[in-house]
C-alpha cells in the first residue's frame, strides 16, 4: 500500500511539471527573459500553417546549437527564420542561447535543421491558404535560410570543420 502511494505521489508530480511546462510553452503572451516584452501571438492563424511553423521553430532550436563553425553563416539562417516567423504572424522567440558560439560542432544538428526548414516549406506549398500573401513570403524566406545553411556547409568543408 505504501510502496503504491509513493508511486501515486511520483506521477502526480511529474503530471504537474509536464502540464506546467506546457502551459507555459502555450501561453498567449510567452515570458521571455527579464527587461523584455512579452510576445504577441498572432490570432486566427490557419490550421494548415501550423505544422510548417512548428517545424520552422524546431529547425530554429536545432541550428541554435549546431556550433560556430559556420562561418556566420548558421547566425544568419537564424535571423531569416526569424523574419519567416514573423512573416506568418509568428513573433519568434529568442533563447539565451541563440546567436552565441558553441565550442563544438554539430553537423548532425545542422542536417536535422536542413531537413525540418524542407519540411517546414514543403508543408506551406501543400497549403491552399494564401494568406494574404505571408505563404509565399515564408517560402520565399525559407528558401534564402536553406541557402545561406547550404553557404554555410560549404565553407565549413573548406576550413576542414565538417
């Protein structure tokens, strides 16, 4: 009885963290870190949109630690995703992280990032929702961050750092 109690316990208090997490994650007005101001979502974002942006705002996540030997490349990637994001309605939300140098570097994650802006573009295209013209914004945005990404491979291969 008392071993099944504790265990009650133990998931209830991982149930609290887990929704309080993504409460968080979900709120209209994200808290950003002190001395900034809250983001404003965008309303009545359509629903095709949705997975696109997802994808976008977890390519943004992995290219975030992806490293620094990128030749500014990555940095720049990010920026663009950022303007995609907002291109959408979607106010990006800036990590501690973001645009500071890692010591190591992750091709893998560079890939992964890669493939979720292809992901991220190819989901915008299968849309039928112009949205006033932000789809082909996002697009057009996402095509100049894969570019830049692509840039960035290439001069990582010429200074023997992918």
């Amino acid at each position: 009885m008392c071993k099944s109690f504790l265990s009650s316990v133990w998931l209830l208090a991982v149930s609290l963290g887990i929704c309080t997490t993504f409460s968080e994650a979900q709120m209209a007005t994200p808290r950003l870190g002190t001395g900034t101001k809250p983001a404003v979502v965008q309303k009545d974002v359509p629903a095709e949109f949705q997975a696109a942006i997802a994808q976008m705002i977890s390519a943004k996540g992995d290219l975030e630690k992806a490293g620094d030997k990128w030749g500014g490349h990555r940095v720049k990637a990010i920026g663009i995703i950022d303007q995609a994001l907002r291109a959408v309605g979607q106010p990006p939300v800036a990590s501690r992280n973001e645009m500071k140098s890692g010591n190591t570097d992750e091709p893998a994650l560079m890939n992964s990032g890669i493939s979720k802006l292809n992901t991220a573009k190819s989901e915008f295209e299968k849309s039928g929702n112009q949205w006033g013209g932000r789809r082909a914004k996002a697009v057009s945005l996402i095509d100049e961050a894969l570019k830049e990404l692509q840039v960035g491979i290439e001069y990582a291969k010429s200074h023997h750092t992918y």
